[in-house]
C-alpha cells in the first residue's frame, strides 16, 4: 500500500492548528500538500457553545491576524475599557482605549465561534483535511516523520503538533480552577472589562460575544470552592460572584454555572526536534488570567509561517534553517508570556497582605503614571512583535 505523502502534516486543528494551516496555504502554490490531522468529527461547522463554553479574549495583533486569514468570527464584542484591582486592598488601575488613539484595546469571542470561523476557512482553502481521526507520530527521522492517522500512515517532511497537551518539561498545578459562567448585571457598561485579583485567584468579567446584554465570568479559585460553586443555586451563585466582584456592575444575576477547568501550567522548553515543532497549547498551556494563551499560540502560528515559507516557496531546499530560527525567535515572547501570567496568578492568590499592599502600590502607580502602563499595556493588548 502506498503511502501518502505531504510538505507539511499539522496535528491538531484547534485555533492555532488551523490558523497555521492557512497561513501556510497562503504561502505556497499548492494547498494539497498541507495535511490537517483534527480528531474532532465537526463537520457542518455549527458551533456549539454548550460544548466549550470558554470566551477568549483576543487582542489586536490577533484581531488584526485573523481577519486577514477570513477567519474572524462574525459573533465578537469589542473591548474599549479594562479595569484592573484586587479585592479588600486599595489601588485600581484602568486602560482606556483612548491611552493607544484605537477605537478597541481587544475583542471577546466564543472559543466556539472562532473555531468554526477557522475551520470554515481552511475547509474553502485547499488544505487537506484528515478529520474524525487522531494524530500520532509514529517514527522521525532527519527528511520527516511517519504518522498514523487512524489505521493508515502518512508521511511529511515537517511535522507541527499543535493538539493542545503539552509535553511539558515544566508543570505546575496551579491548585486553582477557572469556572465559566454567563452573568447578567444590573447596571451593565458597555465594552468594558474587569480583571479582579482576589486571594483565591483572579476574577474576570467580560462583556459577551453571544449575548449584549450579559457578561461573561472567568472564576480562578480552588478547585473544591469551584466544584462547590457550580453545585449552587444560580441566586447563592449570583450572591457569591457579586460579593467576589464588588458593586461596580450592580448585582450579577448569573445565568446558569456552566463549566469547569483544572489551571496547570505546562512548559516545553524545546520547541524543535529535527523536523517536528510545537506551537500553541502544545508547546505552552498557562493560567487565563489576563487572556494570554491563544494571542501566544497565534505569535508561534505567524512566525512559524514566515520561516517556513521560503522553503514551500522551493527558495530554499531544506526546512531546517526556517524550523531553527522559528524556535530562536520564540525564545523571549514566550518566556515572558509564561512568567508575566504565572506571576500574576501566584502573586496575587497569597493568603500573606504585604504581597496585596505591594501590588496596590503597583496598581497606583500604574494608573497615575502613564510611561509604566504603557508598555505592559501594549504587550497584553498587541503582543511582542519582533
Ligand atoms: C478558562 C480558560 C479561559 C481562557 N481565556 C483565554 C483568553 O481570554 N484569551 C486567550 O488568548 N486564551 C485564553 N485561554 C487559552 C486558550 O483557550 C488556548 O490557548 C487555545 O485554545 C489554544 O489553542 P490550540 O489550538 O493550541 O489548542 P486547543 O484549543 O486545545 O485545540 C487543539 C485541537 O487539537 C485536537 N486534537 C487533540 N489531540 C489530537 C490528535 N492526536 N490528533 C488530531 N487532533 C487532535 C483537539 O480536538 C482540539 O480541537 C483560556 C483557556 C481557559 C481554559
């Protein structure tokens, strides 16, 4: 039986999968010989909140990235305000659209939303699609890897693992857990957002893609607090959030407690091995707090693209100069993605106030000098661009 061959085999259609596959297609003549390994059997692209309840915070530099691959989900609402502050301890810091002269510092949409967005893309693109089936690498050698595909086996002469596990050389288990809820407020603001540090971990509240009139809760606390929550009625729920959250939306009156999700972080610190890279959740799963993960996981998309394509272009004859500088380049964005999130997330959840009474310092002065809320600002907002 002959097997079949590809350029390049991506396993794993998620976002970043997916955004991957058509930057490549865009950069070589023939989409065909770009393979696209999804396990998931979605074929009519109806998304499914109830499946994946997340939202995501997107940033400009991924907006930006998205709507150039067609593949910008129609259902998103715009961020113009972002509140920060923690709870019990003074200091608040806000970034206002206006800081950056830009009509919106970010978007939310739904996880589901934009992946069907994606995949819609890449099924119109050309790139092959191996769906229904899981991925494996099977064997690599110097020119490329065996990989089944189900019961059969393909061959490419590079191979990206973007299935969302990483096989991390760094972990740590967070003891937290995010719970995702839909909230209706009050006294509803248009396009903002909240982050809210807490001592059992950070509290988002976000205006909603699928619904204007609600908002979406990101909940990090312990992972027995989290489970006990989603137990509750939704009136003790919306009492718990709103004591959690303060008065700044009125009172939060939550919909219905959706989901729950263990926070781990998982690190690779090599992102090559001969003709095998990972990018997105397969090279990085971190903490939510700030809405890192998937802007990240889009960075390691768009810089692997570029050094790949002189390569699919025949410029050049091999890939491995292209596979090597992509890990290069990736070096600095993601380490101080990692720490900054991993950071935020531990700083904060400590039962210890002097930590608190620091960070509200930070926070004051955050907010009254604007030359040190810029730069962190326009990392969380844009992303390193390098
Ligand atoms: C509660 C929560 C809130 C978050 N909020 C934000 C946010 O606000 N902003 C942000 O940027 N990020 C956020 N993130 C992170 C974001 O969800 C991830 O970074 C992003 O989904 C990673 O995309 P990915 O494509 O790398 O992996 P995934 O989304 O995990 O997709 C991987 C895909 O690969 C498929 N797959 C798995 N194994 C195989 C296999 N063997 N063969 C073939 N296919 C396979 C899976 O079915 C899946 O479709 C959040 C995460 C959580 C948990």
């Amino acid at each position: 039986m002959s097997i079949k061959n590809f350029r390049v085999a991506i396993i794993g259609g998620g976002p970043t999968g997916s955004a991957l596959a058509l930057m490549l297609a865009r950069a070589c003549k023939m989409p065909e010989q770009i393979a696209l390994i999804q396990a998931d059997a979605l074929t009519n692209y109806g998304f499914d909140p109830n499946k994946d309840p997340r939202v995501l915070a997107i940033n400009h530099g991924s907006k930006v990235l998205l709507e150039s691959l067609d593949a910008w989900s129609t259902q998103s609402v715009a961020i113009e305000h972002i509140h920060v502050s923690q709870k019990g301890y003074f200091g608040r810091t806000v970034i206002d659209r206006d800081d950056f002269k830009v009509a919106q510092l970010g978007c939310v949409v739904a996880y589901a939303g934009l992946h069907a967005a994606l995949s819609e893309a890449v099924q119109a693109s050309g790139v092959e699609i191996l769906r229904g089936q899981a991925g494996q690498v099977l064997a690599h050698d110097a020119n490329g890897a065996d990989i089944s595909v189900g019961a059969d086996t393909i061959r490419a002469q590079v191979v990206i693992q973007a299935d969302g596990i990483a096989q991390a050389d760094k972990t740590r288990d967070y003891t937290q857990a995010a719970i995702i809820a839909y909230a209706r407020a009050s006294h509803p603001k248009k396009g903002w957002a909240f982050e809210r540090f807490t001592n059992e971990g950070p509290l988002a509240v976000l205006p909603h893609p699928l619904a204007p009139d609600q908002q979406a809760v990101v909940w990090c606390c312990s992972p027995e607090r989290a489970y006990a929550l989603k137990q509750m009625s939704c009136g003790d729920f919306s009492t718990a959030l709103t004591d959690m959250f303060g008065a700044r939306l009125g009172f939060l009156r939550v919909e219905a407690p959706v989901s729950v999700f263990p926070l781990t972080l998982n690190v690779k610190q090599k992102l090559v091995d001969g003709r095998c890279a990972v990018i997105g959740n397969a090279a990085q799963t971190m903490h939510p707090v700030a809405g890192q993960g998937l802007n990240l996981g889009l960075r390691d998309a768009a810089v692997l693209a570029r050094h790949l394509t002189a390569w699919l272009c025949e410029a050049t004859t091999s890939p491995d100069g292209g596979l090597k500088q992509f890990e290069q380049d990736r070096l600095i964005d993601r380490n101080l993605t990692v720490r900054m999130t991993d950071t935020m997330s531990r700083f904060f959840a400590t039962k210890n106030p002097l930590p608190h009474h620091i960070a509200g310092l930070g926070l004051f002065a955050l907010d009254t000098l604007p030359a040190l809320r810029m730069p962190l600002a326009r990392h969380l907002l844009q992303g390193l661009r390098l």
